[in-house]
C-alpha cells in the first residue's frame, strides 16, 4: 500500500471522483496474502500487492515497476558520494519489512544481500514503512525498500538508490474477474 498511495492511488483516485463521483473507496493496508485470501473470498475487490504470481482465480497487472534504495540515518557515515555496494553496510543491522508480509519481496531482499556477499543481520521487522524509516532514523538499523517509498515522508533519514543490481520490484493490482461489483468494471479501465 505504501507504494501504491504515493504514486498509483493518488492518481487512480482523481480520476475515479472525475468519472464516478459516487463511488466511495475504503483504504486499509493489508498483507500480500491477505489481500489475496480476501479477493477470493469477495471481501475486497481491488488489491495492491508485490507478488509474482496470483491463484488461477485471480488477475494482476503491473501498474508500478521500481528500483530499490537502502535507507540510512541522516548522521550514517557513508554518503552518496561514497555509495558504491550494499556490501558496505554488511556490519550494519538490517530492518526489513516482515516475509509475512511478502515473502517473494522479503526474498529479493536477501537476494540483494547474498550477492552482495553477505547475509544481512536482521533485527527489526515491520509491515508498516513509517515504522521501518523511524527505526532507522533513531539508528536502529539500515533498510532496504522500494525506492518510491521516499515519496511522501519528512524524516531525519536519506535514501540511496543501490547502483548495478538485478533485483527491482513490481507492484500489482490484483482482482477477481468473478467479482460481480458493478464499480470494479469501472475502475479498472482506470488504472
């Protein structure tokens, strides 16, 4: 959702109020599978998710494609002059979002970290980026997050984007197509 609320949401929300000024939305940041759990079961309608696949029963489109930053405290000595490898904070302690709350993200995570040749020392977890971002600014710990995640949040920390990596990461709206809501097939084209 974090993601998704700087940049898709609000865009995807002008033009539904344009289009479709009746339509009333409810916003709640749920996990990956949990969205998806409440999709199959017609509890939700539309999900935000950073996964790479969904059940048969499900669509997904990308609507986000981004890079990942490693996030650190205003104070930390490696600047972004000096950014060259996230093997440089291999000392450091890591906060992650949880793998419950997306296990494939969580994965390329570590991914970032192994081919860095290391394996990160994880000591915080949270399903909630202000949560993570406060942890680091209080010197906690350093972070890796999608880079549109620094959109939108006035804190004592700095984002690097990681130079040279494979890994980036996809949001996804996921759907029913079973779903007989008459304001899905409306939003939709929307997005």
């Amino acid at each position: 959702m974090g993601s998704a609320s700087n940049r898709v949401l609000p865009d995807l929300l002008t033009k539904l109020n344009t289009s479709e000024p009746l339509i009333t939305t409810s916003l709640e940041e749920l996990s990956n599978a949990v969205q998806v759990e409440m999709i199959q079961k017609d509890k939700l309608d539309l999900g935000f998710v950073r996964l790479a696949s969904v059940p048969d029963d499900l669509e997904m489109r990308s609507v986000l494609r981004d890079t990942f930053s490693i996030v650190v405290p205003e104070d930390h000595p490696i600047g972004e002059l000096g950014f060259r490898s996230v093997s440089q904070f291999k000392d450091d302690s890591f906060i992650l979002f949880s793998s419950d709350y997306s296990n494939y993200y969580y994965e390329q995570i570590m991914s970032i970290c192994r081919d860095s040749g290391f394996s990160p020392k994880i000591r915080h977890k949270s399903v909630h980026a202000l949560t993570i971002f406060r942890l680091v600014e209080n010197g906690l710990g350093v972070a890796i997050v999608p880079s549109s995640l620094k959109e939108g949040y006035d804190l004592n920390v700095r984002f690097m984007e990681i130079p040279g990596i494979p890994q980036f990461t996809e949001l996804s709206v996921i759907w029913k197509p079973a779903n007989r809501n008459p304001a899905l097939s409306k939003v939709l084209p929307l997005i």
